[in-house]
DNA sequence: ATGGTAGCGTAGCTA
C-alpha cells in the first residue's frame, strides 16, 4: 500500500497536477493539506473519476482545509479541533485493513520565533503541547497507525540547508523541535521517511517560492512528515519524496508529495 | 538587514 501525502495548496487551481501526481505514482491513500476550499466547492467528481472514491474532506473559506482520499473505503471517519479553533487542520478514518490514518496541518507559526512578540508562534506552540498530551492519551488506543501531514518543523540538522543559519527561524528553533520532540515521543511515533533516508543526507520537501531558481539556491527544509506506530515499523517498504513536482507546471505547489510503501 | 512570491478573493491575511 502506498500512502502520499502533499499539501497543495490550493486544491481545486492544482487540481491537474494531483492527476498528474496520481497517474505517475499510483497511490492508494493521498492526503492533502492548504486545500483552501470550503467542501461544496472541493473537486469530488475529478478525484472520484481517478479512482479515489472514497473522500473524507474538511475545508474552510480561503484558509487550512484536510483531505484524506483513498482508492479503498473509509470507515469511523473524524475530526478534531485543536487550541480551541474549528480551522479544518485535522482529519482521519479507519482503512480496511484496520491501520488508522491521520491527515495534519500544523500552523505555521508566523515570522517572529518568539511567542510573546508573535501570536501565531504562541498557537503554534501550543497546538504542539496540546498534541503531545492529547496523544499520550491515545495510549490505550492500540490499532495500528500512521500520521501525515504538513507539520511545518523540521526537527533534524539535516531538515534544513544551514542548521546554524535556521536556528533562529520559525520551523528549525529549538522550542519548536523540543515540542515536536515531546509529540512524537508521546505515542511512539517512528519517522517513517528518516527510517529509510541517512540522518546525514539533507532531505527538503519544500522550497520556499521567494527564492529566484529554487532548485539552484536549494534552500529547502523537509516539513512534511510521515510517521507510524511501533507496530507498523517492520511493514516499511520505502519511501519517495518527489522532488521534480516542484517545477510541476503550470503552477506548482511550494511542498512536493512525501511517500512510503508499506506492506 | 532587507525583500523576495503565492492563493484567496478582491483588502488584507496567511504562508
């Protein structure tokens, strides 16, 4: 089984390139976040006529928005809010073959990496501690699991182009990483894409679109995240992060699709 | 130290 996931921001201007995306890579599941759409207005019939016929979509007017779509049914399908907000960035349901999936949109967290100063730093903060005990008390939940999404931190040295030059930017600090740390510890969560790709290898699936030739200046940092319980670690049978969907035309997303296979 | 681009929806917020 083969599970994607991207934040596309914008489902229904990239709606091509998801075809695209879903005619090379053949995925069962594919998980979206920045859909940037209300419900009524989210591409159904395009993504059903591919073969995901199944949709567990939550969006809003212009902001967040999650999608879980699958090629097989979803079942126990839910939502959560998170620091109080009904702002569309958690979704997830039961796959038939019993592995509960969660599709995430962390908040980015705004320029200024301190929570005083910068409101949207403190959410974010919080919306990771809030995480973290929310999933410490998933403990008794033991069904096997995986978690994606754009969770906008990268933890490790080789996340980002220059871990000197980023440790005082928003996504690599070390108050982000330590509460991005506690999440993942909380219910044993094995980074499913650094199980296959050496800590030492820098690994990016964004680029920001500030940058004049992304793919020269290659200034990445790998915020989109694929985890699994301990359960599941043995099934891993790799993983892809499709870096040319950068330069996917005629508009590309600024993150490319992260991918594992599991057995 | 600064400014650079993009989407939604049509101003200004968010990323």
């Amino acid at each position: 089984m083969r599970i994607a996931t991207w934040n596309i921001n914008s489902v229904r201007l990239r709606i091509g390139l998801i075809e695209r995306f879903i005619d090379s890579h053949n995925p069962d599941v594919l998980c979206l976040q920045e859909t940037k759409t209300i419900n009524d207005t989210f591409p159904v019939k395009a993504l059903d006529a591919k073969g995901f016929k199944h949709q567990h979509i939550l969006g809003m007017k212009g902001y967040n928005g999650v999608a879980i779509l699958s090629r097989q049914p979803l079942t126990n399908k839910g939502s959560r809010n998170w620091q109080e907000r009904a702002d569309c960035r958690h979704v997830f349901a039961d796959l038939p073959n019993g592995i509960e999936i969660h599709c995430c949109y962390v908040p980015a967290g705004g320029d200024i990496p301190d929570p005083v100063a910068n409101d949207k730093f403190a959410h974010k903060l919080g919306f990771m501690d809030e995480k973290a005990t929310w999933w410490s008390n998933q403990k008794h939940n033991k069904k096997p699991k995986i978690l994606v999404g754009d969770l906008n931190v990268a933890p490790l040295e080789h996340d980002v182009w220059s871990h000197k030059q980023m440790m005082d930017v928003v996504s690599h600090t070390p108050i982000e990483i330590e509460k991005f740390m506690a999440w993942q510890k909380a219910h044993q969560w094995t980074d499913a894409v650094r199980h296959f790709i050496p800590y030492e290898q820098k690994q990016y699936s964004w680029w920001s679109y500030r940058a004049q030739d992304w793919k020269t200046s290659n200034r990445g940092r790998r915020l989109d995240h694929i985890w699994v319980t301990p359960s599941l670690v043995s099934s891993l049978q790799g993983t892809e992060t499709l870096q040319e969907a950068r330069d996917w035309g005629p508009k590309p997303s600024d993150h490319v699709p992260v991918m594992i296979d599991i057995a």
